[in-house]
C-alpha cells in the first residue's frame, strides 16, 4: 500500500460499531495501528465486539455504551476517549437507525427518533469532539445514504435526516477548513448488511466483489472508502459525499 492510503492518526471514534458497517470500520482503523472507541447502547453488545477487536487487531479498542441522541452521554463517550487515548483525531458518525412506514402512519416519536439518531446524533458528536480534532488536523467522516440524495418511499424520515446529514458536510467542512479539519460524507447504496439480509434476503456471502455488474456492495466497501476520506490520500477533499452504489441505472432513453 502506498504510505498516503495509511492511516497515521493515533485515535478515532466510530459510533453505532458494535456490528455492521461500523464495526468493520473499526477493525480496518485497529488494524492500521489507531486506537479505536467503538459505541453503541448495548454495553454487553459493545463490550463483546470491544475485546474481540483489541484480542485480533494492533489498536487499542475501547467499548463504550452511548445514546448519541442524548448530549450527556456523547459528551461522556468523547470525555473518556480523550482521557483513555489523549484525544481525537478521527471520527466516523456512522450510528443509524429505520423503520419502513408510510408517512402518513409515522408517528411524532417514530420521526423524532429517527432524526434524532441520524441527523441529532451527528450533530451532538461532532460537537463533542469538536475541539479535539481541531487540535490536530483532524477528519470527519459522516455517513449518509442514497436515499439522502434522491428520496425514498416508506422511509421519509430515514432520507429527510440523511439529506440533513449531506448538508451539514458541506457546511461545515467550509466553517472548519480554517481549523484544517476535513469533512466529507459517504452516500452508501444497498450494502449487504445483517438488516439488509433480513428485509430482502441477500448476504454478503452472495457478493463477488470483483463483478462490476451489481447494485449491491459489501461492509468492506464501504471501509475502504472511510479508510480513504481519513487517510492523507483525501487531503484535497472536504465537504464532498462520496456515493458507493454500483452499477448506474439508467432509464431507457425514450423513443421520439
């Protein structure tokens, strides 16, 4: 690997990484040599995934149970990160969550909550760490969803925080840049998550990576493009959303 594509920082934060995306995200930074806070609001969940990531990889991994829609408990999350680790160089807002319903049958909770995870908790951890990744030319990587560019049926909430989500990248990464502290944002599209095997059956086992002709990805994918927005190889990049989706769909051109 060519130096810049490394990561050189001593110490992230990866939320929602007890599994999924953000789990990989945290194995790919532990292996590279970062020290690592990982959270999620199931402590034995987040425990469990702490010890097997520092038991197999060189970074130190520290779990931490945290309700990122809850301004208290990030702020205790980023607090005891910068007392374990001396700071924070990186973070990955990755927590999310969704349900499918019309809009119609969303209730004001059922909105709330889900804005308050996507969109609320990006917000209360950036600001938490705020002044930490000013201190040291640091990177945020927002992590969004398709469906923040170009809507999605039954899932209005999920794609209204996620659009919130792609904007403030670009807002703030233009108020930051003076601070050197990048921001971008990944757009993913379907990825072969457990809650995608779960809604429409498809596991990663049935991806072959190396086919260019899917619409489908895998976590990995979606690390190395993480791995990419935080390491020096994206120093000329900020406010910018990168969308990992595969194969473009086209419309057949109309006859005329």
């Amino acid at each position: 690997m060519h130096d810049q594509y490394g990561l050189d920082a001593e110490t992230a934060i990866v939320t929602g990484s007890s599994r999924g995306i953000g789990r990989t995200v945290a194995e790919r930074f532990a292996d590279e040599g970062v020290d690592v806070t990982i959270c999620s609001r199931d402590s034995d969940e987040i425990s469990d995934a702490a010890a097997t990531i520092a038991s197999e990889f060189d970074g130190e991994c520290y779990g931490v149970e945290c309700d990122v829609r809850e301004t208290d408990s990030v702020e205790a999350m980023v607090e005891a990160t910068n007392e374990r680790f001396g700071g924070v160089d990186l973070l990955v807002n990755n927590a999310g969550a969704s349900f499918m319903a019309g809009f119609d049958d969303i209730s004001e909770n059922g909105w709330d909550s889900v804005v308050g995870v996507n969109l609320g908790g990006t917000v209360n951890c950036t600001r938490a760490a705020g002044e930490y990744l000013k201190d040291g030319n640091g990177a945020v990587v927002n992590v969004a969803s398709v469906a923040g560019q170009q809507g999605a049926p039954y899932m209005s909430h999920y794609a209204a925080a996620k659009a919130g989500v792609i904007n403030l990248t670009t807002s703030l990464a233009a108020e930051w840049a003076g601070e050197d502290v990048r921001v971008n944002c990944v757009a993913p599209g379907y990825i072969a998550t457990p809650g995608l095997a779960s809604q429409m059956g498809i596991s990663a086992d049935a991806i072959d990576r190396e086919s260019v002709d899917r619409t489908v990805g895998i976590e990995e994918e979606i690390a190395d493009t993480i791995q990419f927005l935080a390491s020096d190889a994206a120093s000329f990049l900020t406010g910018e959303t990168i969308v990992p989706k595969g194969k473009p769909q086209i419309e057949d051109t109309p006859e005329t």
